[in-house]
C-alpha cells in the first residue's frame, strides 16, 4: 500500500539566543524616573533537525535597575557612546 511512496520526516522549531547590548541611562516607562536599564537583544531562529537556519525577528528589552520591569525599545532610542 505505501509502496513508490516517499516519506520524510522533518523536525523544525524555534531557538531563542539573546545578547548583551549594554547598560545605559534611559526614562523609565513604568516607574517614571531616569535610572541605568541593561539592554538585551533577542533572536528568533528557525531551526531545521536543530540546526539553526533562518533568523526570523530580532527584538530588543531594556530592563530597569531600579524597578526591575522590561520593557521593548528601539536601537535607535538608545544614546549614543562616547
């Protein structure tokens, strides 16, 4: 019955690898002031058999030391280094 047939068999899924940006002053959104926010980069990848293929979406969290909140931000939203 399943003769002349082909069958593949695929594992897919997603992997979560994350980066260090820095630490910059920025305004915090959820506790109003002006504290030191470490600032990470997160990557979406499409993985194939679990090797990781395509990057999908790259975004960007800023989590506050004073309040220890996260919020998304922008690279360009972030002050430029002396």
């Amino acid at each position: 019955m399943l003769e002349g047939r082909l069958h593949l068999l695929f594992f897919f899924g997603m992997r979560r690898r994350s980066r260090e940006i820095g630490r910059y002053e920025l305004d915090c959104p959820k506790c109003g002031g002006k504290h030191f926010h470490q600032v990470i980069g997160i990557k979406r990848i499409l993985t194939i058999f679990f090797i990781p293929l395509i990057p999908l979406l790259e975004i960007f969290r800023a989590t506050c030391e004073n309040c220890h909140k996260h919020h998304s931000i922008r690279l360009d939203q972030l002050p430029a280094r002396a």
